[in-house]
C-alpha cells in the first residue's frame, strides 16, 4: 500500500484497476489483504473466491478497467480491499491501494449525460496525472451482485 | 426579416451542427481529455477547464449518426443554460476543424430533412447553408440524460 505526503482534506482510498482508479472513503476500506491469501475455490456467483478476515469468509469479486465484472482477474491484481457495505463485507481485488487526503473542491459531481443505470461512479475526482472515479461499496456491491442478504457471504472460515 | 449568428461546428465524420454565437466560450486545440469507465458510448470523456470536469461529448455517436468518435483535434467548450437550473453549464463538443461564422436570416430556415432525422432528439431548429441542411443544436438536451 503506497501513502501520499500528508494534505489537508478527507481522507480517502484509491484503489487502482489498471489505469483505472476508484475512490472511497478510506473508512469503507475494512482490511487490505493480500490477493494470494483468496480462496479460489468454488467461488460465489460472479466472483473470483473467498478471503478469510477475522474469522469470516467474505466473497470476492474483480472488475475489469472498464469496470465490467470478470471472473478472471489480471495478473496485476495482487491485493483486495474487503469493503463495507453495512454489515456486509466483500472483497474488490485491485493492482494497488492509495490512501490519500483529496481537497472535497477537487471532486465535481458525474455530469448528466454521463450517467448510466447501474454505474458505481457517481463523481470524478481530480489527481495529479488523471482523474479517479468517486464510488460507494454499495453500488460496487450491487455492479458485482452481491445479494443485498447473503447469509452464505458471511459465513465463518473453516 | 430576422437575422442571427450562428457558429457552424464540423463534428467530423461528414456530420455538422450549428449553435448560437454566445454559445461557444472556447476553442481548444489537442486538449488533454481523461477516459471516465461505466459512460456512455458518446461520453466516456472529462476535460478539466477552470477546475470544472467537464463532459465531452461526441455528437455523432449520440445522434447515432456514427458508432465511434470521429479522429478530432479541436474541442470546443460551449455554455448553454439547462432547463430549470438559471446557473451556466458547460461541455465540450470535438471538432474535426475550428468553427465557422454564419450569418442565418429566417429565409434559411427549414425542416430537418430525412437524412438528419436522427438529429431531431437534439435539435431545436434547422437551416440551409450553401445548399446543405444544418441542425441547430439544442445544448441543453444534448448534454442532457440520455431518453
């Protein structure tokens, strides 16, 4: 995990897919885990596997750059990011965590003809070099297909 | 006789538009746009200008005119008022050359022809120019949600 010099403003995460990067509040990250400690094996619907984080198992997913959901992760992604979703955690594989304070007047939100049904970005945030996608693990869950209740997705590590 | 002035836009890929005079704030040129993932076809890009990210956006994919973006190295940022909202908007618009001045009188006026049908959703009006029939943008929709 890479940590950018201190600034004022909120702290977040970013999470980088490729030349993609996500941001949340780094609250909302839960744990950092490394990508080999999954469990591939029967993996949930739409997800890769399962990663064990204080005596739960959660399930994890992987999203391509273009943030379209893949049952076959790139080779860069080499961490997951277990996500908060109220009581529901799960786990996001990506190349890279960036924990940061951004400038609230740095973000601006999606502007109308940019917005479709079902995206995760809700806002764009501007970085030095590019832009990162503001989202929530709610509508990351949702974009992966998390159930809204799975009483499977918590079940406790063998 | 009403007369008017018009900029007229070529968007590339054989495809024109006009807008107002007071609609276009800036031109651009080789711009650096970021790719935004999980947008529409026609707007999958933000350019920042005077820290606003704004949208940019391909009017011949919109239309449905065009499946790709047309190869352009100008951009235009234009600024159009959006219904119910009085604060300016802005978005940018790709240009395959700098824009034209044109003087548009009432005469020039017409119905959009058959061709430009799929211009109707985003036009406000439309008129001849050298015997080439030219959609005037309504902004407002165009940068608006998608139907």
């Amino acid at each position: 995990m890479s940590r950018a010099p201190e600034r004022g403003g909120a702290r977040f995460a970013i999470l980088k897919l490729d030349e993609t990067a996500l941001v949340l509040p780094q609250s909302e990250v839960r744990a950092i885990e490394a990508a080999d400690d999954v469990v591939l094996q029967e993996p949930p619907a739409g997800g890769v596997g399962w990663i064990a984080v204080a005596e739960h198992r959660w399930p994890v997913y992987s999203l391509t750059r273009e943030l379209v959901p893949s049952g076959q992760p790139a080779r860069s992604r080499r961490m997951c990011a277990l996500l908060g979703t109220g009581g529901q955690l799960f786990g996001l594989l990506c190349d890279e965590v960036e924990v940061t304070a951004l400038d609230p007047s740095a973000i601006t939100p999606l502007p109308d003809c940019m917005q479709l049904a079902g995206s995760p970005v809700t806002a764009i945030a501007r970085r030095s070099g590019g832009i990162a996608c503001v989202t929530t693990p709610l509508r990351l869950s949702r974009l992966v297909g998390l159930p809204a209740a799975a009483p499977a997705a918590a079940r406790r590590a063998a | 006789m009403a007369r008017g002035q018009a900029w007229v836009l070529d968007l590339g890929s054989g495809a024109s538009a006009a807008i107002g005079e007071r609609e276009l704030v800036l031109l651009l040129y080789d711009a650096a746009a970021f790719r935004v993932p999980y947008a529409p076809p026609y707007a999958n890009r933000v350019l920042f200008w005077e820290e606003r990210a704004l949208p940019v956006l391909d009017l011949p994919v919109r239309a449905g005119t065009s499946s790709v973006g047309a190869d352009t190295k100008f951009v235009a940022v234009v600024g159009y008022l959006r219904d119910g909202d009085a604060s300016l908007q802005y978005g940018v618009l790709p240009l395959a050359s700098p824009p034209v001045r044109a003087e548009v009188d009432d005469e020039q006026g017409c119905e959009l022809p058959e061709p430009l049908e799929r211009w109707r959703p985003l036009a406000v009006s439309c008129f001849r120019a050298q015997g080439v029939a030219i959609p005037v943008l309504d902004l407002g929709r165009a940068f608006g949600p998608s139907a």
